[in-house]
C-alpha cells in the first residue's frame, strides 16, 4: 500500500489449500478490496493442471481468502487461471489449454452476491478453433469483456493472433467483435496481452517484426464507436 510517497508490504497472500506446483500467483488482478490469484498448475478433483483461482478481500486491512474458483467444467491441464481480470463484483478466468489435445480456449465470468462467486457464462470464440489459446489474457470492464487468442489463424497467417470483445446485456455475454491488427503477419502472437478501459481497447502483438528487426514487438488501441472497434 502507497502513503506519504512511500509503498509498504501489508501481506503475502498463500492459498488456504496450498501445495507444490500449482503455480498460485500465475496471474493475478486487483480492484479496490477485491484480488483474483490464479494457480494454472492447481491440481484439484479434476485432474493435475486443471486450475483454479482464489479471491481475496480486504477487511480491518487484513486479506482474507473469500473463496475458490474453479470451472463448471473441469479437466486434466485446462490451466484455468491462466489470466484473471476483476472489475467490482465481475472476475473473468482464462482456460488457455481447454481442452488439453487441441487448446482452443475458453474464458469463464463469475458474478458476486451475497459474498459469493457463481459463475455466470463459459465464453468461447465464435469461430472456435484447435490450438487458438483463447483465455491466454483477459480483461473485464463494466459490461465489457475483451479475451485473448494469440495463436488463432486469421487470413494474416499462422499464429497471427486475434482479440475478441464480449458484452453483457442482463445476464447474457455475446460477442461484439473480433479484433486483429491492420498489419497482421504469421507469428505475431496478437492478443497475448489486452487491456481494457471503457471504450478503450490495448492488445500486444510481442512477436510482432517491425524496422529494428523480428519480434521487436508492437500493441495496438481500439476504440469503440457505438458497437464498433476501430
């Protein structure tokens, strides 16, 4: 925590069911007294690397674990918890490997009441295809969603990458856009970052060849006009 210019360690968050390997602390989101920890490597009833993610809230400037997350459903190296995103009482998880032969990718959005998480929608690309790694980034604001497939294939080529924008109407998500760079190439890995902020959209392309030379990396802003991402 910041005061008088100066930041203090007030804790070191551990799961309550910690063990060797699940790799808690994979990925991790904050918003006011509310933290979302991954642990892609968690192996639960499911089967090893499965996943989870765990929620944390601040009470009397103390952290306390809230609750568990894991998916509706569950399977052997999912990695769900991949990344996390929270925004008020909205968490969205990423599932990169789901499922483990073909790691098309889902991302799974939980709502609180109550003080507890239930999970309201799995999301997945509407043209869903093997080894995509939808879920490797996610980001939630408000009503919106925006998920990563840094290996999906668009006309640029291979691995070229897209990002994919969600939004919720009552208690639906449908998705509003799929986005990809204007000068997408093969390998680009678009969409292994994003980031969201009201009708702003950034998404990282590290793999992206620009003048120094390959992989030098680029990120492109979106903006939302209406219901359209330029």
């Amino acid at each position: 925590t910041h005061s008088s210019g100066s930041w203090t360690m007030v804790q070191k968050l551990l799961a309550l069911d910690a063990a060797a390997d699940t790799n808690f602390g994979y990925s991790v989101a904050i918003d006011g007294d509310t933290i979302v920890v991954g642990a892609a490597g968690d192996d639960h009833v499911a089967g090893y690397d499965s996943g989870s993610a765990y929620v944390f809230v601040r009470s009397g400037g103390v952290w306390v674990q809230q609750q568990k997350l894991t998916s509706s459903d569950p399977a052997v190296q999912d990695e769900f918890g991949t990344a996390v995103s929270v925004d008020g009482d909205t968490i969205v998880v990423g599932a990169a490997r789901k499922p483990s032969n073909s790691m098309v990718g889902a991302a799974y959005v939980y709502v609180r009441s109550g003080g507890v998480w239930t999970e309201q929608q799995k999301l997945m690309a509407s043209d869903a295809s093997a080894f995509d790694r939808f879920g490797v980034s996610v980001a939630v604001g408000g009503e919106t969603v925006i998920v990563g497939a840094k290996a999906d294939d668009s006309p640029a080529g291979g691995d070229s990458g897209s990002a994919y924008v969600f939004v919720r109407s009552g208690t639906s998500w449908t998705e509003q856009q799929k986005l990809t760079a204007s000068d997408g190439a093969p390998s680009d890995l678009f969409g292994q970052t994003v980031s969201l902020s009201g009708d702003t959209a950034v998404v990282g392309a590290y793999s992206d060849d620009c003048v120094p030379g390959s992989d030098c990396g680029s990120a492109y802003v979106f903006v939302r006009s209406g219901s359209v991402w330029i």
